[in-house]
C-alpha cells in the first residue's frame, strides 16, 4: 500500500510557535519536512492520533554544554526528555577543540572546574579522534543522536590551541596570535559552527582553581575573533559576563562594538541578582538603548531560580567542605548515609566551620536564607517563609541543623535548593518581566554540564506547566510560551528552518498531553562513562517527539530512532 504521507499527526490543536492564536489541525510530514498543515484526506505511513493535545514545534535550547557528552551518547538527555528537539553546544567559551594532544588534560580541567563534569568522566568518554575544530564536528556527525545538535567554537580552546601555555597563562596575545586564531575560527566558521563563543565570569575555573583562559582577554582579542564571523556574514557571538570591577553596563557596551565591527548578533547570560535585585532593569534599559544601532543583542535568560541542588549524594551541600565530611564523601552512598545518621558525627559537623571550595560554586551551599526544600513534585516558586532559615528561626532551631534533617530524609536522598540568582524579590514576578522583554531570549538550560549540581535543561517543561497553567499571578498565554521555547532561540542562532510548524519547515515537532504535563523531582544516576554521577529531571505529558519527521519517543518512551544530526551552520528559513 502507498502512502501519501511518512506521517500524519491527525486533528491536534496547533500552536505554531510564531505566535499565531491557536488552531485546530492535521499536520503532515514527508520526510524530514512539514508537507501539509490543515485537513489531510490522504493516509500517512505512521499516524498519530492528536485530538485533544497539543501540536507544537520542537523546542531549541540555544545554551547547552552537551560537547562531550554528544561524543560518548546517543542521547542528548534529559533535553529530549523537555520537547528539546536542537541543543547547542560550545557556548561560555568552553569546549573540546580545537586541542591538540598535549593540550587534552588543560581542557578537560576548564571543563572540570566551569562546568562541574568530573575529570574521570571525560577521561573515560573523550574518543579525542580529532585535534581541529572541524575534525571534531566530523566525529560529532558520525555519531547519530536523538535530537539535533549545533556548536559553537569556544574561546579557551581556540587561545590554548594557538598559544600553549601562554594562551593558558592569559598572557597578552600577539599580532600573530590573533591572525592564527583568527584562521582558526574562519575554518570553524567554514566548517559548520553556529558561532564564537567566549567568557569573562571570574568565577570561572579550572579544576585546579586558577583563571580559564579567556579570562580579561584583551578588547583587540575579541574584535580579531568577531571579524572572524564577519568576515564570512555569517555566525553568533556569545558571552559571560562577570569580570570584577567592570558593570553589565560596561560589558554591553563591549558586545556592542563588538556585533557593530562584525556586523554579527549576539547574546550573553541575564540573571536578577538576588543581592541587588533591581539591578537588571536598568540592565535591560542600556540593552534596550544598544540595540537601538547595530546588530541585535538578546539577553539569555533562565525562567526559574538559578542555583544549585543540594544533596548528601550530590557535589555541594552545606557540610561538603567541613573538614569532617571529607572521608565520608569518599564511602558508598549507603555507608555515608549510615554514618551521617550517627548523632556523634552529625554533632562534630554542626560544630565545625567549612573550609575553601576550588569550584567556587560550592561556596555557596550555606545560604540559608535562599535555601529550600525541593520536594516531589519540586516546587521552583517557594514562599518566603518556606527557606531553610526561616523554617529553622520559627521552629527554634539552627538553619544548619534543619538542612542536615531534611537532607537524611527520603533514605538520604533529600534535595534542597539553594537559589543563587534569579530570585531576590522572593518571587519569579521580575522574570516575568525579564521573560518578555523584547530584547530576551530564553536559555542557560546548561545541559550536559553541572552534573552533580544541577539539572536545569527540564525549564521548557516548568515553562508549560508553571507559566502557563499553575502559577498564582501574571502568566504567558500557550502561544507566548511556545514561541519562547522555539522560534525565538531557534533565530537567535540562525536556525530559520525550524521553531515554527509552516510548510517546508523541518518536521521537528511535539504532541503533548497539556493538562498531563509536569515535572518529576530530580534524581541521581551513575549512568556516565566510568559510572560517573549525574542529576537527572522527568517529566509528564510529552505523547511524542518527532526530529526530521521520525518519532524518537512516545509516551514518553524512547523509540529507539536516533535522527538527530549536526547542524552544520545557519539555516534560512524555507521560502513561502
């Protein structure tokens, strides 16, 4: 029997991700593109019965860290787990290549300290069958995954690449230098990057502790490498932000000579912070006015807390860096626990002060004040009164002593969220504001970095089910949210071929369960190469995820199909 289509998702309510009202539809698919929206007479070789769900483009998660990962997996999880159907990677200027061999062991110590992936871990899944950038992405391309994945050539490896150790050191670099590496991104740029990507957060580490690479890069450095991208009209630029003694004002100003020399756009990483939490308007004002010439600028930004999860099985909690806490983290899980449970032991670690953290990150495991219990299902808007300081203070005891409570409970499983950003107004009223800010765009999901921290690559699902449909107070409409997590980042990166269903688009789509959806509570798998440790997020109410018109899971459940392929640079958008 033939078949008119490869498939056919029938009488679905269609919310398109431009931003059009809401319709109800059949949507058909020959090969890897969208062929037919409306009333489909003629039969599809799969169907898929949509009557009653949502029919939405797959979504684009445009900040990720899946570079290694998309090396030793098939699966970019758990963003294809959230209706992630393209995930980019490369971005804080962080990355796998290029590198030569002696260079390895620096950069996975960049990403070990920035990124939180244990060095044993990429030791055990780097294949390093590549040295070039556009050798990596051949390796990237060999390997079929389940979404699409695109890259962008990080900052640090570029300098380590052409300047050794001085490029390690951050010694100025040379007239030379900045010719060399200017060739080496011109050939990631000829080869299929998506862009250039660089940080200046102080933060930023090594796993030894010392200042990555790009770390307060020369001005001149950073014009060689955006003319790189200009020179060839094509490609994005992408920053962190954070050097001391200088205002997003001042680094606004700099990405904004910056896209003006290139002619390129840009964006960089937004948070309300929670010391000063009405910094970020006047923020968004001075990108607001920057915008006004030149290439755009979008500020990415997270729509829930930042911060970091907190667990007796995880990186950080609050008696990580307690002197007397250093041999139990090294027993099996049980042992620990069991240890832990010993009222002497708990007594010795509440007493005692903790000591200094190489990942600066761990430093902020005793923020009391904006600490709070993640529970199932896990709630990312919690009152004021419901932090581990204020729960202590009205029940009269220590905040410590509650954390380390609440952390035993669940067999030793219990989680808590330290909100490190995001949430200085002690409610998401203000990334509301952020959210739809005509200069914003939604990312810094970090998928595939942060693995015994985090797991903020689950944010389309809290999107659809908080934003839209649970929160008490202002909301986005489906339409706004869809068009958030799909067309927005989707042009923001040159990816005009997908984030919206129109005909000639590529068939990356999800039929969801609205009224199903949710997020389950984080968990701890030991599924990383050499056993390694990550946090993991479900969710609830995705019926199917379709990447280039194969369905890759359904009901949640994966199919087994791996159509997810590089993207080799921009794509435009189909004409009409």
């Amino acid at each position: 029997m033939t078949h008119a289509f490869d498939l056919v998702i029938r009488g679905g309510v269609v919310i398109d991700g431009a931003g059009a009202e809401r319709f109800e539809a059949d949507v058909a698919v020959v090969g890897d593109r969208i062929a037919k929206i409306g009333k489909v007479s003629g039969a599809g070789a799969h169907e898929i019965d949509a009557r009653g769900k949502l029919v939405t483009p797959g979504f684009v998660d445009i900040h990720t860290h899946y570079d290694g990962q998309a090396v030793w997996s098939d699966r970019l999880s758990p963003s294809s787990s959230h209706g992630v159907t393209t995930a980019v990677g490369g971005n804080c200027g962080v990355g796998f290549a290029p590198c030569r061999p002696e260079h390895r062991e620096l950069l996975v110590s960049v990403m070990e300290g920035v990124e939180d992936i244990p060095e044993v871990v990429m030791t055990e899944g780097l294949t390093w069958d590549w040295q070039t950038y556009p050798e990596y992405l051949d390796a990237i391309a060999a390997r079929p995954h389940d979404i699409d994945f695109a890259s962008q050539i990080p900052h640090s490896a570029v300098r380590v690449y052409v300047m050794g150790q001085r490029g390690a050191d951050r010694e100025p670099a040379t007239a030379d230098d900045l010719a060399r590496m200017q060739g080496v991104v011109r050939e990631a740029m000829d080869a299929g990057a998506l862009g250039f990507a660089t940080s200046r957060l102080v933060i930023h580490k090594t796993g030894q502790g010392d200042a990555i690479p790009t770390f307060q890069a020369a001005e001149t450095e950073l014009e060689a490498m955006a003319m790189a991208l200009g020179d060839g009209g094509r490609g994005v630029l992408q920053a962190v932000f954070g050097e001391t003694g200088r205002s997003f004002e001042d680094e606004i100003d700099l990405l904004s000579r910056l896209t003006r020399l290139s002619g390129r756009p840009a964006s960089f990483s937004m948070a309300q912070s929670n010391d000063n939490p009405d910094a970020w308007r006047h923020v968004m004002q001075h990108l607001a006015a920057a915008n006004a010439e030149g290439p755009p600028i979008r500020a990415q930004v997270y729509p829930r807390p930042i911060g970091v999860v907190l667990g007796f099985d995880l990186t950080v909690n609050p008696f990580s860096l307690c002197p007397g806490y250093q041999p139990l983290a090294k027993l099996p899980f049980a042992e620990r626990i069991a240890a832990l449970r010993d009222p002497q032991v708990r007594a010795r670690l509440l007493m005692e002060d903790p000591g200094q953290a190489l990942i600066p990150l761990a430093r902020l495991g005793r923020r009391f004040d904006f600490m709070y219990p993640l529970g199932d299902p896990p709630d990312y808007e919690p009152a004021p009164e419901d932090s581990i300081a204020a729960r202590a203070a009205a029940r009269g005891v220590e905040a410590a002593e509650l954390a380390y409570d609440l952390l035993l409970e669940n067999d030793g499983r219990g989680l808590l969220l330290v909100a490190l950003a995001n949430y200085g107004s002690r409610s998401l009223d203000p990334i509301f504001s952020l959210m739809t800010d005509p200069n914003s765009v939604l990312g810094l999901g970090d998928g595939g970095a942060h693995y015994g921290m985090i797991c903020d690559s689950s944010y389309p699902t809290f999107v659809l089910q908080h934003w839209t449909r649970e929160r008490r107070g202002q909301r986005l409409s489906l339409e706004q949210a869809v068009k958030a997590l799909a067309a927005d980042p989707a042009a923001a990166v040159g990816l005009g071929d997908r984030g919206v269903l129109s005909v000639g688009r590529k068939a990356d789509i999800n039929v969801i369960d609205y009224d199903r959806v949710r997020l389950d509570a984080p968990r701890v798998l030991y599924d990383l190469p050499a056993g390694g440790r990550r946090i993991t997020q479900g969710a609830r109410g995705y019926e199917a995820l379709i990447v280039s018109g194969e369905i890759v899971s359904r009901h949640g459940e994966a199919t087994g199909a791996l159509p997810g392929r590089l993207v080799r640079g921009p794509r435009a958008a189909p004409q009409a």
